[in-house]
C-alpha cells in the first residue's frame, strides 16, 4: 500500500486558483489509477477527478469540468490537482487517493489515502 500526502490547499478568493499535490510513496505507484476526493462540512465525502495509470485518461465530477485539472508524474511520483475559476461552495478538506480500478468514483474501492488538505474559497 502506497503512501499519499497532499499539500498546497489554503485561503483563496472565488475566482481565483489552488494547484493541489499529492506525493507517494510506495514502489506501485505508477501502477495505481488515482482519484480525488473532497468533504466540505456537514458533508459527505465526494468524488471530485479520477485518473488512470499512464495519466492518459480522465474522469471528472460534472461540477466540477472545464474548471478542474488533474493530472499525475510517475516519475515524481506525485498527483496534481489543479483547481481554476473556484467557488465558495468549493470549500472541502481534499484528499487523494489510490484504487486498482479506472474509473472508480465510490470511495469504497480506494485502498489508500492521504491525510486531506484543507481548500477555503472566500466570496
């Protein structure tokens, strides 16, 4: 089991960018499909991104495309999330997280998780 820490999350204004990280360790890296995730409060967790191995594929929450990237180095061993045009309602600890399935969006089929970084878009 890989081992996932994000970082990058903070205050931003609605509107702005966050580009979040996640960095792994664990020789099966470049073997996970990979996803995003994120709980605001009083929520449940959701899904946010997924991608697959080789970084050639991606999946996206519908509320979420055309603002959001993510995208993966293998060679880095790192994750990236990079958030555009974000919205109060945006506000959510994010995590990432490592699957053996592309595209698995229910976070039961994630194995591996990071510890959460906290996002807080101001209006």
């Amino acid at each position: 089991q890989v081992q996932l820490v994000e970082s990058g999350g903070g205050l931003v204004q609605a509107g702005g960018s966050l580009r979040l990280s996640c960095t792994a360790t664990g020789r099966t890296f470049s073997t996970h499909p990979m996803g995003w995730f994120r709980r605001a409060p009083g929520k449940e967790r959701e899904f946010v991104a997924a991608i697959n191995w080789s970084g050639g594929s991606t999946y996206y929450a519908g509320s979420v495309k055309g603002r959001f990237t993510i995208s993966r180095d293998n060679a880095k061993n790192t994750v990236c999330l990079q958030m555009n045009s974000l919205k109060p309602e945006n506000t959510a600890v994010y995590y990432c997280a490592a699957t053996y399935t592309f595209v698995a969006t229910n976070e039961n089929d994630y194995h591996a998780w990071g510890q959460g970084t906290q996002v807080t878009v101001s209006s």
